[in-house]
C-alpha cells in the first residue's frame, strides 16, 4: 500500500494584508474594464456587422 505521511504545510512568517488589498483592487478593476470593454466591442460588431 501507498506510505500515507502526513502533509507539511510551509507557514508565512506575519500578513501583508496591504499587499492583499491591492492585489484585490487590481484584480476586481481589472475584471471591471475588461468586462466594459468586451461589452463596447460586442456593441461595436453588432451595429458594424450587422
């Protein structure tokens, strides 16, 4: 049978919840634009290709 050895987990020394929340806020502006600009450009192919 397979040796089931327990996992170690490797542990961070403090939290950077700064870094945390600009990583948060880069990401959710980034979704946001992307989004808006997906949606301008499928607006954009329907009125000029259709």
């Amino acid at each position: 049978m397979a040796d089931h050895a327990t996992t170690e987990y490797a542990t961070a020394e403090g939290n950077d919840y700064a870094e945390h929340d600009r990583t948060y806020a880069l990401f959710t502006g980034l979704t946001k634009w992307g989004s808006i600009t997906v949606a301008i450009v499928l607006v954009l192919m329907w009125i000029f290709l259709l």
